[in-house]
C-alpha cells in the first residue's frame, strides 16, 4: 500500500507552508483560504487526512461540525455580513474540509475564486485577527 501524498492543508498542519490561522485545538484547523470567494472564507479542516468529509470517523466528524458552528457563530458576532454559508464540496483537495463564507446577498456566493492572483496579505493578516479564536 502506497502512502498517501500529503495534501496542502496537511502541509500547513505541519507547518511546512504559512497560513492565517483563526482556530487550532488537537483535532481541527481553521484558516483563512487565501483565495477568498469573499474576504473572511474560512476552511475548517480534520487535522488528520482523509479525503471525503463522509469518511471522517463519526466522533471527529461530530468535532468537526461542532466547530464550524463554533466559528460561523463567532463570523456572525464580527464581520459585517449577515449571512454564513457552509459549504462542503470535495474536489479541490484531497482533505476533508468544510468553507464557511460570509455573504450578504446570494450573488456575493457566486464569485469564482481567483487562484491566479497575488493574495492580499494585509487584508487576510486583518482579517484573521478579526477572527481569531
């Protein structure tokens, strides 16, 4: 049996690429996507590798859950957007995670992540600690 290839969330686990970090317990991560659909897109991720969100151990995924809504709570109390979406769609990497992203309108949800373009490092650091946990 081969080894699975480290993803990148599980690089930025171990530390091997930056990131802005909004919360961190033994279990879960959640950092700020550095191609945000909208400033403040949250990944929240099992600090353990497993591809699909449906694999995730019932006790982890409970965790992981509990802490999404831990998180989107807190978005609510300080961003200025009304609205949290929770989106969990699989296919970008290999590593389980769930996107929070603050909107206002569901036109703010519709914009395509840029994955071509320089993030905006004073804007995420803002951000983050706005965020952070």
């Amino acid at each position: 049996m081969t080894k699975q290839q480290d993803s990148i969330f599980t690089k930025i686990i171990n530390g091997e690429m930056p990131s802005y970090k909004i919360y961190e317990d033994e279990d879960i991560l959640a950092f700020l996507d550095i191609y945000p659909t909208q400033p403040g897109h949250v990944l929240v991720i099992p600090k353990k590798q497993i591809e699909f969100v449906w694999d995730i151990p019932d006790n982890l995924y409970s965790k992981l859950m509990a802490v999404t809504k831990k998180i989107a709570l807190h978005m609510r109390e300080v961003l200025p957007q009304k609205y949290v979406s929770e989106r969990i769609v699989g296919i970008d990497v290999p590593h389980a995670h769930v996107q929070l992203i603050p909107f206002d309108a569901p036109t703010d949800l519709d914009k395509a992540q840029n994955m071509n373009a320089e993030p905006d490092h004073d804007k995420l650091a803002e951000i983050a600690k706005k965020l952070q946990m």
